[in-house]
C-alpha cells in the first residue's frame, strides 16, 4: 500500500507519518514537498518506507505523477485558502482516497461542493481531520449521538506561540478574523464580525491554560456540523492564541490592512502587505534563535458544548474539556494520521467529501488512545448534564463508551 503525504516535510505532517509507517500494511510512503532538503532528511529519520520528492501544488501534472498508484493522498499544504479545491480536485479525478486538515471556513465550503464527483468515483475524501476542525468536530458527533434532540453546538480553542517553525498558522488567523466570516445562529447561516470584544467569552479551561478571552473566528465547524448534525439551531466557533495581548495586537494589524495579500506602491516596488509583516518576523523569530533566549513550553486546550434535550423535555448536555502542555503539530496531525489508516483499512468507507462528524466517534477516539495522544496530552474532562443532574468523569471513562 503507498501513501502519498504532500507537504511531508512540514512539521504538521510528521506525527501522521510516523505513526503510519509503523503500519506493516503500508509499505511506501511518499513525502512529496517543495523544499527537497527538509523533506528528504526527514525521510531518512523514517526509514526504508519512505522516499522524498520534489512536488509543486500548482502543477496539476506534476501532483498526477507523485500520486500514481496511491491508496491515499494526504495534504498537509496551507493556508489551504490559498491554494483551494484544485489539489482535492485532482486527486478526486484520479478516484484516489484523501484527506487534510483543513481549517479555512472558504475552501471547506467550496470542497463540500465536490462529494457528488467523489461518490461517483468511489472516493472517501475526509477534509478537517486535525485537532480544530477534527478532534472537536468528532466530540460534536459524540455528544450528539447521546442527546435525543441537539440544539446548539459550541467549539472553543486556544493555542500558544512557543512553538518554533513557519507562520503557516498565523497567515490563517489573519484570513479568519478578516473581513466577514460564517456562523449558524437560530438555524440558519449569516455573516458576522469576527474578534469583537462585545461578542467574546472568557472560557476556563483549567491548569495549565487557565482562563481566556475567546473571540468569534471563520473555522469550518459553523460551516459543516449544522448539515450533518440534525436539528441543531446554532452553532460557533471561538478561537485564541497565547500571550492574550497578541489577539488584539494581530486584529489590529488586519484591521489596518497590514496582513492584506494585495500589493501596494512602497518605493518604487509592489510590495504585499503581508510579505513584509512576515519577513520582520522571521528576522525577529531568527535574532530571538540566537539570543538563545530560554524556551517556553508549548501549550493548549479545547472544549466542546453539545446542548439539547431528552425526549422528555429536560435539559441534557455535555462538555468536553482538555488543557494541557501539547504541541500543535502533534495534536493536530495525530488525528490525521489515525484517520488516514481508518481510510486505508476500510474503517471510514462512506464516499464523498465528507468532514469529521461523519466517521465513527469511538473508533477513532480509541485508536487515538492506543497511539498515544491522550497520554502524551491529557484526557478529556467531561462533564454530563441531565435535568438537575451532573456527573463529571474523563472521556474514556464515561458512558460513552
């Protein structure tokens, strides 16, 4: 069986990598990406399984011949709004299997527009498999499935800045609090301003992320859940990063148009906005390197809200709640990597473009467990709601299982 992961030498990749060549079903792995030297070193630490080659995403021809004879095609290369539907496209065509972690509200839309191609090729095409969408999107599934009727629907993230590496992450925080994005509200979908003071809410997550300010953002969970979760009236997404002052620091700078892609007359040069904001950064992130200034430990938490009613009016929720010191790589390209060998095995067999809440919660989230995610990043808290009743456990514990 071959697998062939684009943008495999990006940090977001690796954990999905290692962790399916430890599979004895696959026997190649393809680490295609369009820097050579960090994509081939980071074959050589996998071993014999893997091969490292050169793709561009942009040529259509050259993504066909990397992904000849694959069972599989993931696509670890963003800010996928950016790029869009034209990799899915193509592997779709190809009547290959597939599978990102795509986390940009736009390009979900548009890729949900592609299942009926995927059925008609027999394609199972699973975008968002990460930690946010992914992880909570799957917990949204799992909640929904106790709860006799679900009305609303609430995803929470926060994530820290200690980790090192590209500003992929912080190019898609500037496209989801730009502009106009979507949420559900009252069971239909409408247009909101994102990161509004007016509109936040302080979440606490417990140690050792605490309590946050949290602010509306363009995720695709708003965008997918009200179609496949039946019934449910609202349904948002709140999102920050750590430190807080950078939530205000970062909307100021969008809203001043410094992370626009759209270049501007600066000195007899056309110059985007954004390139030169990123450049500034990456000579800071560089100089900070060789201060050796002392490193910080990486953290981060989520929660998922599922709120409805039993079949005989009462009050019936649950919520699931992680803060812990992970890094994001880990916890969202885990996930990934679980599903993409559900995928291969056979496990997720529904065809069409289809996001997280459409696969089996407990089957992913017990093999999740087996790979180590929850050991290595903490148990979800969970806490179970019915009428007057509550009951507090971990998610492994629980009647959900």
């Amino acid at each position: 069986m071959k697998i062939v992961i684009l943008g495999g030498g990006a940090q977001m990749a690796k954990p999905a990598a290692q962790y399916l060549a430890t599979k004895d079903e696959v026997k190649e792995l393809v680490l295609a990406d369009i820097n050579f030297a960090r994509v081939n070193e980071f074959a050589k630490e996998l071993g014999p399984k893997a091969t490292a080659q050169v793709v561009d995403v942009k040529n259509k021809e050259d993504v066909v011949e990397k992904m000849n004879g694959a069972t599989l095609v993931m696509n670890f290369i963003g800010p996928y709004y950016q790029f869009g539907t034209k990799t899915l496209e193509t592997v779709i065509e190809a009547g290959i299997h597939y599978l990102d972690i795509c986390d940009d509200y736009d390009t979900t839309t548009e890729a949900l527009k592609l299942s009926e191609k995927a059925k008609e090729k027999g394609v199972t095409a699973l975008i968002g498999m990460g930690a946010s969408p992914g992880i909570t999107n799957v917990l949204a599934r799992l909640g929904s499935d106790a709860i006799d009727t679900v009305e609303e629907i609430n995803t929470y993230w926060v994530v820290g800045d200690a980790e090192p590496g590209g500003f992929g992450a912080l190019v898609h925080l500037f496209h989801c609090i730009d502009g106009t994005v979507p949420t559900f509200r009252n069971g239909s979908f409408e247009n909101i301003q994102p990161y509004q003071l007016e509109t936040s809410r302080d979440i606490d997550f417990g140690e050792p992320v605490g309590k946050v300010k949290l602010y509306h953002i363009g995720h695709p969970e708003p965008v997918t859940l009200p179609k496949f979760i039946p019934n449910v009236k609202t349904v948002t997404n709140f999102g920050a990063i750590l430190p807080q002052y950078q939530n205000v620091l970062f909307k100021t700078l969008v809203d001043f148009g410094l992370a626009s892609e759209k270049p501007i007359a600066f000195k007899n040069e056309e110059v985007a906005p954004l390139e030169f904001l990123l450049a500034m950064l990456r000579d800071k992130q560089s100089k900070d390197s060789e201060q050796k200034r002392p490193a910080r430990k990486s953290v981060g938490a989520s929660r998922v809200e599922v709120i409805g009613k039993t079949t005989t009016g009462k009050k019936a929720s649950y919520t699931f709640t992680k803060s812990s010191y992970e890094t994001m790589a880990n916890s969202t390209s885990l996930p990934a990597g679980v599903a993409a060998w559900h995928i291969v095995n056979g496990k997720i067999n529904k065809k069409g473009v289809i996001p997280p809440e459409c696969i089996n919660p407990q089957a992913l989230l017990l093999d999740l467990r087996e790979a180590g995610l929850f050991e290595a990043n903490g148990d979800y808290k969970v806490v179970q709601q019915i009428g007057l009743e509550t009951k507090t456990t971990t998610l492994f514990e629980s009647d959900l299982f």
